[in-house]
C-alpha cells in the first residue's frame, strides 16, 4: 500500500543559525564540536553558521530542537526555526559572481524535500 505524501504545508525543514564565540582554543573547539553534533542529527551546513535538516512535521522538530538546547556552548547564541516545505522552496540563493569565483560551493541549489517517511 502507497504511503500518502504529506502536505507541503505540514512537513518542513528546521533551520538552526548561531553566533558562536571563537577567540579561545576552547571556544574554537566548543564551536566545532557544536558543529559536529548538528552534522551527526542529519543536519547540513547552508551557510556558514547556518544549518538546517528536514522534518516530516512539528513533534519531530522539537525533538531535534531538544537535542540542540543540551549541546550548545556556553558563550552560544542559536535560533532555530521551522519553515514548511512550501516557504523552503519558495527560497533563492543569490550570490555575487566574485562570491562564486573565490568560494565555489558545493552546490547552490536548495535540497530537495525527501519522501521517505
């Protein structure tokens, strides 16, 4: 039996920004272990500073949000929000063309929302 696709309005993606110190070796190291425990929840860097993952709906993004209350650094400052599918797609990455040549990214495309669940 099919699985029924959930509304574009229903499933989203968490988006998680955060201004993190780093003028200390400790605070160096405490931003990148914060950096890999997002990584390690399914998360993926956007941009510097801000990740994001997708969920299928709002009790699987408190879950997550949970998560990254008992993980952030102690000098930290995140916020997270939750975007439907519908606003996330309705998004554009605008870069500068000097942007593009000196920083290749990886990919500028938005992800695509996943269907599996």
């Amino acid at each position: 039996m099919p699985k029924e696709k959930l509304s574009p309005y229903r499933m989203g993606w968490m988006l998680v920004m955060f201004d993190l110190p780093v003028l200390t070796k400790a605070q160096r190291r405490a931003a990148t272990d914060f950096r890999k425990a997002l990584l390690d929840d399914g998360f993926f860097m956007v941009q510097f500073s801000i990740y994001t993952r997708a969920c299928p709906d709002l009790d699987r993004m408190e879950k997550h949000a949970s998560r990254i209350q008992k993980i952030i650094p102690r000098a930290g400052n995140v916020r997270a929000l939750f975007l439907t599918d519908a606003q996330w797609t309705r998004g554009i990455c605008i870069s500068g063309g000097n942007y593009r040549k000196k920083h290749p990214p990886d990919r500028l495309e938005q992800p695509e929302q996943v269907e599996f669940w």
